[in-house]
C-alpha cells in the first residue's frame, strides 16, 4: 500500500514509525511531517489543514490509505473530501468529529444517551451565562465550544475568575468564532486518564489508557500546556474501569452516533476523570493523543495498518490488538518559553546518542532542519519515548535519554508518571 499520514507532531511520527514496519506498507508519506519523520517517510510540503491540497496529493500519488493525525482537518471535513474521491481515509466525517469540534454538540448528544460527563448549560448570551455562574457558584469549568488549539477551557476557582473567562471568550473574542457559545461545567474531581478505543461506525475496541501531564512544571505546578509527557499502563485504568468505560461511555456513543445518522470511525479518545463514583467523561477528541499516541505506537505489537483500515472499512469485529507486555513513558522537552511564546531556532545536539539507549526513540513534534543541524522550532519539540518491564525502568531509560541529548534551550518536566511510582 501507498500510505499517507496528515500532521507534522510527535503524533504523527509515532504513527509513520509505526505503519513503517508493516509489510504492508510500500511506500509512506508524510505531509508535511518534520526532520524526525523524514527518517521512515518521504515529506511532502502540504499543511494539514489544506484539505484541498491533501486531496491533490493523494490523487497525485496515487495513496490507498490516508491517515489524519490533528483533529483541524478531521472537523473541516478532510476525510469526506477524500471519500469523495474514492480515497480510503482513517478518521471520522465532519460530521461525526462535532464530538471534539464543537463542546455543545458532545454535551447534548451525552445527554441524549446517558453518558456520564458533568452537568452543563450552553450559552450565546454573556449576560445569561454570567447569570448562571452566580446561580451555580464555584468552582466551575467555562469552556470555549469550539476549537482552541487546547486553550478554550478555564478552570475557575471562583465566581469572579468564571466571568473574566466569559468575558475573555464571549467579549474579547480571544478564540474567535470558536467562542460564539460557551459551554459552562460542574467542576469535577478526580483523577485523570486519557482513555482510547478504535471504531468503525458499529464495533469499538478497546486500546486502552494512558496518563498525560497538563501542567508545565514538577508536581504539577504552573499553567496547563498540550502534554509535558505521559506513560501507560496508568494504575487508576483497572481492568473494571475498562469495562465501564467500554459500556457506558464508548459504546452508547458509537451505537447513538450511528442511529443519528452519524457513525463515527477512527479513533475515539475519551478524556476521563476518574470520580470516586467512577468515571466520567471531561472531553471527547476524535484522534490520538498527543503525546499519548506515542505511548501506544511504541506498546503496540500487532501491525497497525490492518487496524486501521478496519476501522476505515467497518471490519473491526473480526480484528484483534496484540500489545507488548512492556510500561512506556514519553517525556516531553519543550522550548524554553512554552507554554507561553517558546524560543525558535536554537540547535539540538546529539540525538543519535539518545536513540541508541536501549528501547529508546525520540519523537520529533516540532523541528525543522538546516542542512544537517535540528533547530527547536515550536514549543513541543521532542519527545523522548522508552520502553521497560516496569514504569520505573522506562522511566529510567526515557531520562537517560534525555541527559544524553545537548539541548540547553530545552527543558523537560523531571517526574513524569510521578502516579504510577
Ligand atoms: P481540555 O483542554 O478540554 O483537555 O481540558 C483541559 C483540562 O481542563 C482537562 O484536562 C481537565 O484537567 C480540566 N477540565 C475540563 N473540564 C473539567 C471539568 N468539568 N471538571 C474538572 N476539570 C475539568
Ligand atoms: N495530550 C492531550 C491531547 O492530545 O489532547
């Protein structure tokens, strides 16, 4: 097969490091990937969110399978616009991707069918919206419905910080057209787990969980960012967690999104929090997690591309998931400056030392070459991937590997998977 993959992170090196040891794949593209991709793919300069220019590609090339990593293009329709074509795509249709694109659309429909997630309003009146926070008091969660790039939800601790952040998404306008209507939330409490399933219109099978790391600094300290690292397997997913989420949460959305007339394919990741009467859905996003895809590509011991064009096919019923008794933890070195405005440009040494650690890989998310130097260039710049029979081994290893690359203008969080220790 000619395989495609869509997106330039750490993500979608997983991805193309993954598809890479399938016999399957003849060839593989990445568009517009980054210098680490450029290693197991052949980059092609389209960005991810030129769904016109994706399809022309892929025609061009003539792909049998296109992968779409960010959740961008999934909402404005690529994998529609590629179908049209005739083009087998992995990911969902706009339609059914409204479960991460707009909060609104995800509450009503969990509404609809029992799923347990926090009780909510919606609102495209600022007045009324702040009428509801004093009614509800704090602590309480004012969310941006539509996309953000991750920075449309604030936690707020109390009831002046729950209006700021109305005014600050309905007044200023600070996410655009994505905060024409917010989404106002019971805060809830617990422990967090990003959870992922594999769907294919009418079957979901269970990849099971990881644990990410919001917070910037040690002990969870300082603003949120995309994910400072993550590891698997994470404790607080037991194998009775599994279950409920699989039957009340995953299934009910996949049997209630095709008998609306949407049936969602691609991967469901379920953003949980684990209450002390079970868990409960904070988010849905409609691809893998980043950095937790780097987590489940390097677990993974079946060949994923059957997987994925199961799902894409609607043949998951027969499929069947082989993972390698392994713990694998990702530490996430960012550029000095994120989550705010990160440094760009400065050079990162000595990265083959760090891949030859044992069961070690180094994502790239966010470089670009100059000639043969890497040059950090976005906040997320690596991340560092290691494997081990217990969590402490991988954790070990994945440090080892960062102490070894030569990159002062880079930092790391140093306590990922500090929970499952
Ligand atoms: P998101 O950007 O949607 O992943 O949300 C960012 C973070 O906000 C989540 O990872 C949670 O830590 C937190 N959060 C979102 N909704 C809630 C909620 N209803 N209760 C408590 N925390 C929440
Ligand atoms: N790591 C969280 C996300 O991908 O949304």
């Amino acid at each position: 097969m000619k395989i495609l993959v869509v997106g330039s992170g750490g993500r979608e090196h997983a991805l193309c490091w993954a598809i890479r040891r399938s016999p399957l794949c003849e060839a593989l593209y990445c568009a517009p990937g980054n210098p680490g991709i450029a290693q197991v793919a052949t980059c092609l300069p389209v960005k991810a969110e030129n769904v016109a220019g994706i399809v022309a590609l892929a025609q061009e090339r003539a792909i049998d399978l296109v992968i779409v990593g960010p959740e961008g293009p999934l909402v404005a329709g690529l994998v529609d616009a590629l179908g049209a074509v005739g083009i087998k795509a992995f990911g969902p249709s706009a339609a059914a991707a409204q479960l991460e694109g707009s909060k609104g659309f995800m509450k009503d429909f969990c509404a609809r069918h029992g799923i347990p997630t926090a009780a909510y309003a919606r609102f495209t009146d600022a007045a009324a919206a702040k009428a509801y926070v004093r009614q509800q008091g704090a602590p309480i969660v004012v969310k941006a419905d539509g996309l953000a790039a991750g920075k449309g939800v604030m936690v707020c601790p109390n009831e002046a910080d729950a209006i700021a952040a109305i005014d600050t998404i309905m007044t200023e306008k600070a996410f655009g057209a994505a905060g024409v209507e917010v989404v106002i939330e019971e805060f809830l409490v617990g422990e967090e787990a990003s959870f992922f399933a594999l769907c294919d219109g009418k079957t979901a099978i269970a990849l099971g969980a990881a644990q990410d790391h919001k917070a910037v600094g040690d002990g969870d300290t300082g603003p949120n960012t995309g994910g400072m690292g993550a590891y698997a397997p994470a404790p607080v997913v037991t194998p009775e967690v599994v279950d409920t989420v699989m039957t009340k949460i995953v299934a009910p959305t996949v049997a209630g999104m095709a008998a609306e007339g949407n049936p969602f394919r691609g991967v469901l990741f379920a953003g949980l929090m684990i209450t002390a009467t079970g868990p409960r859905l904070i988010e849905f996003n409609v691809r893998f997690g980043d950095p937790e895809c780097q987590v489940l590509m390097s677990r993974l011991k079946s060949d994923l591309v059957p997987l994925l064009c199961a799902s894409a096919d609607g043949n998951l019923e027969s499929a069947d998931v082989e993972w390698f008794d392994a713990a694998v933890v990702v530490v996430v070195m960012a550029a000095k400056g994120y989550p705010g405005t990160p440094l760009k440009g400065t050079e990162i040494r000595n990265l083959a030392a760090a891949d030859e650690v044992p069961e070690a890989v180094v994502f790239h998310a966010g470089t670009r070459a100059d000639g043969d130097r890497i040059l950090a260039d976005g906040g997320r710049v690596l991340g560092v991937t290691a494997r081990g029979r217990t969590v402490m081994e991988a954790r070990e290893r994945a440090y080892q590997a960062v102490d070894l690359i030569d990159w002062p203008e880079g930092f790391c969080r140093r306590d990922i998977a500090w929970r499952a220790l």
